[in-house]
C-alpha cells in the first residue's frame, strides 16, 4: 500500500531532442525505454527548461556570462522543433484496492504529450495552468512506471529585433506566458523561450475521496477580537460507492519550537455519491484574540498550521491537505487625500516601500532556497510589498510561502504588458492572446493556487495596460469582492451580522481587490497614462522636492545597479572588466561610453547629460575596475537611500507608497537591483534598509531639515534627536541635541533646519551622523550617517582621505552547526574622541543579534568595560543557538589618524588554499545585519552574518572600506 500524499519526481529524469529520437511515446514506455544518459539522452533537470538542462550538460555555454548568449541559436532561427523535447524518467508505485494515484504537472510550457506506460494523455496548453492526470488504472501491475514527456515550445516564440525592444516583435503575447523570454531593456532573450517542465511534478496517492482546492478566509468583529475561519472545500468520490465520509478541519498554533497547541478541531459527517464532486463548506470556526498575522516592519508574521482530512468507512485516511494560513484583513482604496492607493493591513494603514520583482532567475532555475535568501533579502531591506510584474511570473508557491514567513505583501499581476499588448512599438496585440478563454482558465487557476496566503495582497490585470474588454470584464466578476469585504466609509469591518448569506469562502476570492491595470485606480494618474517612472540616475536632493512626482504612488521608479567588482570578474572576461568612458561634453556635462559586454547587459550610465553630472566623478575619476565600482557602490547608497527617504518625507501628505524598478535581475544585468545574480548586496541594498526602517531619522536633502519618520502605530514620547557634524580631521565642528520631543503615529514630523554648514568656514566636504534615541536611557531608535559637500562642490577630496590611517577594534565570535555559520563582528573606532564636555555618551549603538527578525537590541557604550561589553555581545547568541563554539579573535589595526572610518564593508570567503588562482573566492549569499557603513571616533557597532559554507571549506571573513582598500582578513 502506498503512503496518502504527495510524492515528488525531482530527479532521475532524462531528456533528448525530439528530432534525434526515433521512437514513438509508446515506444519509449513500453518496448524502448531509454537505458541512460548516452547519447542522444542526456541528465535532465526538472524541474527546468530545455536551455537549463542543454547549459548543466555543458552542451551550451551559460547564457549569462558576458556575450556567450550571442553563441546560442535562438528559436526563431531553429525553428521550434530545435527546442522541442523528450523528457523521460521511471517511479515505482504499486497501489492498494480501492486508493487512486494522480500525475501532476504544476506547470509547462508550453503544451505537452504524457506517456504513461504506453498510454497517452495531452496537456492542455498555457504556462500558467495546472494538470493533473488520473493514472490509476494505467500504472504497471509489477510496480515499475515508464513515464515520456514530449513539451513543445509556445506557439508564437516570436523573433529579436536587431534593435532589442521590449518583449522583442511581440508574438510572444499571442500566447498566455512569461513575455520578458523576447528580451526587455534589463533583459536579453531567452532562447527556448522557456520550453520545459519548469515547475514540480508530483504523484498525489489518495483513497476513494480527494481534497480539491480548499479556501480559507478570515474574518473580523470588535476591533478584531473576534475572528472567524470561513473554510470551502471540493470533495471528488472516485469510487463506485457512496463514501461516507468523516470530514476534519484542524487548527493548531506553534508554541515553541516543534511544539504545537491545538486551537481547533471540527469534524462533521457527510455522505459522497460515486463518482460525484461536491463543495462543503465547514460551520465558522471562532478564534478569540488569536495573533494576527502583519507586514514585515509592524508585528510579527503569525501563522497557523491548518489541517483538513477526509476519512471514508470501510476504508481509513483517504486524504489530507496542510497549509500555513495567517489572520489578517486586508483592504485597499484610493486616498482621497492623495489620490494613491492606500493600503490597510488589519485597520493599521501601510505605508508602502517596496519593489518590482520579475522573477528570481531568468532560465527558471527555481528553488526554495533560492526563494528564502531572495524573500529574505527584501525583508532585511525593510520592505513590506513586492509586485510581481505581468511579463514575469504567476509566482509559485514557495515564493508565497516565504512572503508569508517574513512579511512582505504581494502585488500579483496577470500576463499583460503595455509593450506587448496594444501599446508598444510597434504596436500589437491590441486584443491581448488570442485565447481568451485560456488566459482566464490559467487566471482562475493561479488564483485557486494561491489565495489561501497571508501575503497575498492585490490582484492587478496588467502591467501599463488592461487586458482586452472581455477579459477585464471577466476577471471583475470572478474576482469581485464579498460583501463584507467591500469598502465601505474606509473599513471593512462587520460590527454585527454579516451582510451576505454566502460564505466567504465560496467565493473565488471574495477577499482582495482586483484592479485592472497598474497605473490604473490609485497607482500613477490613475487613468492608465505612462506616469510612473523614471528609471534613470536622479540628483539626490530632487527625491525630496514638492514637484519630483505628482502621483499619490508610484508604482515604478528607477535608477543604477552596478555590482561589486569581483561580480563582474565572475561573469565577464577580462573584456567585460574595461569601465566606461567618460565623454565630456560641449554642455560640461559627461557621457559614459561602456564597453560591448556591459551595454548587453544593459548598463544604466551614472550620469544623465543635461539633467544630472556623472555620479561617479563626483568622487574622482576611477582609476580600474576596483575604484569604479566601489564608487559605485557609494552612489548606490546615496541614490536609493535618497529616493526613499524623499517619498517617506512626503508621508501622507503627498504619498501612500512606491515601488522601486526593481530590485533584483534575473539574470547577470548591470541596471536596477539591490544584489546581483550571484547574490551579492550592492551599497543600495543598505541605502533602503537604513531608509525604510519603521522609525527613522532622515536630513531632508533639498530643505536641509532633520525629520523623524514613525510608520508605527504607536507616537514616540521622550525622544531626542542628536547631530554632529565630523570633518576629514577627525574634529567635531558642529553638534546639537533636541531633546523631550514626541512624534505621532503614522507621521513625519520635521524637527530643525540643520544650522551646518551656514556657519563660518564650514568644510567643502563634511560628515554627518544622526541618531534618535529614548531619553531615558539613551537606547538607540535610529541612526543614519551622511557624506555631504557644499553646494555646488563635490566629495574629490574624500580621494585623498583614502590615506588614513585610522584604527579600529574588531571582537568576533563564531558559532556554527554543520555548514552554517552564525558570526557576530563588534567594530570600534578606536581613534581618540573629541573633547566635548556637553557630549553625552553617544556611541551607544543598537546591536542587531538576535533572531531572523533581527529584533532583540543590545547597547554598548564607549564607557563599559570590556568584560561587559563581552558578557552582554553574546549572552543573546549563546542563549538561542545550541551550536559549537569553534572561534572568537581580537583584530587590533593600527592607525595614527583620527577621523571617521568610512564605508566599511565585509564580505566572506573561502580560504585562499581552497581556491584556485583568480576565481571568485566569495561564499554566497550572506545575511548582514548592516553593511557599507561608518563609524565615527569612539564608536562602536555590531554585525551580524549568517550563511553556509560549501562542504570542506573553511571560510575567512574580510574587511574593506574606504581607509581600508585592499582589505583585511579578520577572522
């Protein structure tokens, strides 16, 4: 008897190109099955496309490494039948009397011929559906299961414009499928076009009744004291008996870790006819105060693990579904004050700051962990939305799940572009796919896929369009909102009965707006004209201006991503490691000319001649790849930290949210990202997370006022505001206190014009550090650090103040477990302080050691005794991780100068004689609690770094900064 559940078929499989084999689907799993991987069958990776597995042969280069796409025969010049393939594997399952087994496609592209042990089956077509194939009285009587798969590429590949354009000739949107596989301006083409099974395959082995698609859906009384858990679920008999049924729905709560409270259990009776598919819907379960699930920055992310199974008489366990399903309403409506959408998340408004997600890996290389390290990276941005944009993905399941662990709200859009669909150049597709009534079945479908996650916040139809009239009307209808949960006098809350007899949960969704397009409805002018934007480098200060943006959000804005340099080493031949040239023009302003490998993959230039000098420059002229990109990474923070410090300054008043163009590649681009394809954070990914924390405090850049931003529910009482300028002498010139000062909930508040540098011989280029503190104890709420010249200057003399020698103090302990390692660095600059007898103890600085959420706060003053220091540092890790103590080091480097040590950064590799010569040494991806930071005389701050290391290596952990160029090894 098989096990009830789910099986995965993950691995074993092979593949071969269609043309190259000589056998019939029926010959292949009955006579002629293929013995191996010879010749013309290969390994195969599914899930994955045709390009992943012919690039894991080396049969193909990796598309993504300098110009090596060019080498690789694109579709419209092979013809489909180059990309059509054979996918073949073998799964035992032998079942017992009266149980039923599906085979399951979660998803291909583009359609596809099953065989089953000489049986045929044809899936439907659309890369967004799921298919799921009764195999029962087909599987092998001794067990054994010979399974071919022929997936043929969409209908309309489309062809690449020598030019380049947006989604290519646009014949990819004939079809319902990711359009970004033509090419984008951040993209270049994918040649199979994504042809593959690119999502799981799975058995599923129940009893005589399955569990279809249950829906679960929340509801709130009494300021949310009372909550309800609406639940529907589809019931199939498929057996020729009636099947009497006892029916359980099972709500338990995580207590500690691995130990579950059971909140819940309901069972109920019911009778199946054979053959026949039913809806049941369960009587409301009642929850009083149960904790409630919020976005990432304003509660914690609360999940239940709900349990629904199915036992039949004569029979036992037949069925059984889990999911992890969090309590919370959401609503959106257009602000009439602002004109944007605003966003509630159980009655609190949510100022939105997030990011365009495309998808995490441009050949669908998909994984969970691979999804973590990406969910994770924007929660550690502090973002709290990601909006997966129309040419991208319907995204999977697992991408869901952890925007449900850690907070981030989910913009979901349907396959329409504006570019591609009626309004790109040229123009086509004005009525979208040609298959109407496939689009809307792959809609309908992801939307059953999805909907029972927490973080799933909107549903949108398009990407700078709408989709054609029928469509539009269609998914308005299906996706129309209960009663209960519709808009009314700004909430959504029941007070006593509700409004519609039909459960919620009956619904499709019921429970989330559906908008049609989006710059439609409260995101850019609202009237679906091309008002988001722009996607190019910005003047700093413009962020902030009263007429940078006239929308109430903006839900794409854009700007520079240029990585780390060992990142272009790593994916560029030494052609690809030329910079720009630095054209100047008769205007004064300077063009950057980059070289072929970085306009292919397309470069955003740090400078816009007419609107805006070259970025860079303004640091001096680099000298090599090094000093480019480390320049790079300056302006990176400054852009990004700028541009959302300038829309949160605007809170409210002006603003309800943007979202940034975007924040990661899928593949190794050179434009719009906060870490790149390999993984690795650029200085703009810390520009955001000091930017968007959830209490901040900011210099607004065109008024030159310091205001506090507090996004909480909660006002801030007996805070202080404290500001010190530092000079490249390692003086003080200027600092000041604003004391007993109170901020209200949801609001930015200005507190002073910043005196410095109208005073007297103020420096050309200065340092300014800003922290918000409680009074009572001097506990640190925030600090933000600045680089700053005068106006009209520029930082050229931050060049030569590069030669300092300034001494720091790094204490690093270590824990680990297996392969991954938890490494806590406590960095002191141990330069001589100033003599200020008004200054108070103000190296008192937050230290971010706890758990994932990085919530637990730990002080240090420059006053406390080293023992204490060591005590309190690592009381909190010895506490939560039961892991080996392997090592902790004191790195003392020297330096006669005192001043700020400025822009430091680590990063972890493997040890040099576990590397091989010039090759990437880095370990990747890592989790910095903070990077690309300063500190000033006397300051102390802790980082923390988690990641796992390759088996057999040994990591090492090194140092750079701009005082600290070729970097140090400490630890």
């Amino acid at each position: 008897m098989v096990e009830i559940g789910k099986t995965l078929l993950n691995s074993g499989w092979l593949a071969a190109r269609s043309t190259e084999v000589d056998l019939t689907g029926v010959q292949l799993t009955t006579t002629h099955p293929p013995s191996g991987p010879s010749s013309p069958w290969m390994t195969a990776v599914v899930p994955g496309t045709v390009l992943t597995t012919l690039v894991e042969n080396q049969l193909l280069p990796d598309p993504f490494y300098g110009l090596e796409n060019n080498s690789i025969i694109d579709i419209a010049d092979s013809g489909r039948e180059h990309y059509t393939f054979w996918f073949f594997t073998k799964f035992p399952c032998k079942l017992a009397v009266n149980q039923h087994v599906e085979l399951n496609f979660r998803a291909i592209n583009y359609s596809a011929e099953v065989y089953l042990n000489g049986y045929k089956r044809v899936l439907g077509k659309g890369m967004f559906c799921r298919h799921s194939l009764d195999v029962t009285d087909i599987l092998s009587p001794d067990g054994q299961n010979l399974l071919a798969v022929i997936v043929h590429p969409p209908d309309h590949p489309g062809k690449i414009p020598s030019t380049g354009g947006q989604g290519g000739d646009h014949e990819i949107g004939k079809d319902v499928a990711a359009q970004y596989v033509e090419g984008w301006d951040w993209m270049t083409p994918i040649r199979d076009r994504n042809t593959g099974i690119w999502d799981e395959v799975s058995l599923s082995t129940t009893g005589p009744v399955k569990i279809m698609d249950p829906h679960l859906v929340s509801s709130f009384f009494d300021d949310y004291k009372r909550v309800y858990l609406h639940t529907t679920v589809e019931l199939e008999n498929r057996s020729g008996w009636v099947a009497e049924c006892s029916l359980s729905i099972q709500v338990e709560t995580e207590v500690e870790d691995n130990i579950c409270l059971v909140e819940h259990l309901q069972t109920q009776h019911l009778s199946i006819p054979p053959g026949a598919r039913v809806q049941h819907t369960f009587p409301e379960i009642f929850f009083y105060k149960p904790n409630l699930w919020w976005p990432n920055g304003m509660g914690k992310q609360s999940l239940y693990n709900v349990t629904i199974a199915v036992d039949v008489k004569g029979f036992g366990e037949s069925d059984m579904w889990h999911h992890l399903f969090g309590f919370r309403k959401i609503e959106s409506y257009v602000d009439s004050a602002t004109g944007g959408r605003l966003f509630k998340v159980n009655g609190e408004p949510v100022f939105i700051r997030g990011g365009n997600w495309i998808l995490s890996d441009g050949l669908l290389r998909l994984s969970k962990k691979r999804y973590q390290t990406d969910i994770k990276f924007h929660a550690d941005m502090n973002f709290n939305m990601m909006r997966c944009w129309g040419g991208g993905l319907a995204e999977r399941p697992e991408f869901y799940h952890f925007c449900d662990v850690y907070g981030l709200l989910v913009w979901q859009e349907f396959w329409i572009t504006g570019d591609v669909d009626g309004r790109g150049d040229p123009i086509s597709n004005p009525n979208g796919p040609l298959d109407h009534d496939l689009f809307l079945l792959c809609a309908r479908d992801t939307v059953k896929l999805l909907r029972n996650h927490a973080s799933l916040a909107l549903w949108v139809g398009g990407n700078e369009q709408v989709p054609p009239d029928d469509i539009n009307a269609a998914l308005k209808h299906d996706l129309s909102l209960h009663p209960d949960f519709e808009h009314v006098n700004g909430t959504l809350m029941r007070k006593k009965i509700a409004v519609s007899d039909t459960d919620p949960s009956q619904y499709l969704d019921g429970t989330r707006v559906y908008v049609q397009g989006s710059m439609w409805d409260g995101f850019a002018d609202g009237q679906g004209n091309f008002t988001d934007g722009p996607y190019e480098i910005q003047n700093p200060e413009d962020f902030f201006k009263d007429n940078y943006y006239n929308y109430g959000f903006n839900p794409e804005v854009g700007s520079v991503g240029m990585p780390v340099a060992a990142t272009i080493r790593a994916t560029m031949p030494k052609e690809g490691w030329q910079i720009p040239l630095f054209k100047k023009l008769d205007s004064g302003y300077v063009e950057e000319v980059p070289n072929q490998i970085w306009e292919y993959h397309k470069y955003i230039p740090y400078s816009k001649p007419g609107l805006v000098h070259d970025q860079i420059l303004k640091y001096g002229t680099p000298n090599d790849l090094d000093d480019f990109c480390l320049k790079a990474q300056l302006v990176n923070y400054v852009q990004y930290r700028a541009l959302l410090e300038g829309w949160t300054s605007h809170m409210w008043s002006k603003f309800t949210g943007v979202l940034i163009w975007k924040t990661q590649n899928p593949w190794t681009g050179l434009r719009g990202q906060f870490y790149d394809h390999l993984l690795n954070q650029t200085g703009g990914f810390y520009g955001c997370r000091s930017a968007a924390e959830p209490v901040h405090v900011q210099l607004n850049l065109a008024t030159y006022c310091i205001e506090v931003v507090n996004t909480t529910s909660d006002e801030l009482s007996d805070i202080a505001v404290e500001a010190s300028v530092w000079d490249l002498e390692g003086t003080c010139p200027y600092y000041n206190v604003h004391e007993s000062l109170t901020v209200p909930p949801k609001k930015t508040l200005t507190i002073t014009e910043m005196k410095y540098p109208e005073s007297q011989n103020p420096k050309p280029v200065y340092f300014l550090l800003l922290k918000l503190y409680h009074m009572s104890d001097h506990g640190i709420l925030s600090r933000n650090f600045y680089w700053l010249h005068l106006p009209g200057g520029d930082y050229k003399l931050l060049e030569p103040y590069r030669t300092k020698n300034i001494p720091l103090k790094i204490t690093s302990k270590v824990s680990s477990q297996d392969n991954s390692y938890e490494v806590l660095m406590k960095v002191e600059n141990t330069s001589k302080m100033p003599n200020r007898e008004n200054q108070l103890n103000k190296n008192i600085f937050c230290l971010k050691v706890g758990d994932d959420s990085d919530d637990a706060l730990h002080k240090f003053s420059h006053d406390t005794t080293e023992n204490k220091l060591q005590a309190s540092f690592f009381q909190k890790i010895n506490s939560c991780f039961l892991w080996e103590s392997n090592r902790s080091r004191v790195v003392e480097i020297n330096g006669a100068d005192a001043g700020v040590a400025f822009f430091l950064h680590f990063s972890v590799h493997s040890s040099e004689k576990e590397s091989k010569g010039t090759e990437d040494t880095r370990i990747l991806p890592v989790h910095y609690s903070d990077n690309y930071f300063s500190l000033v005389p006397g300051e102390i701050m802790s980082i923390k770094m988690t990641f796992e290391a390759p088996p057999g290596v040994t990591p090492r952990i090194k140092l750079n900064g701009w005082n600290y160029y070729d970097g140090l090894t400490v630890l």
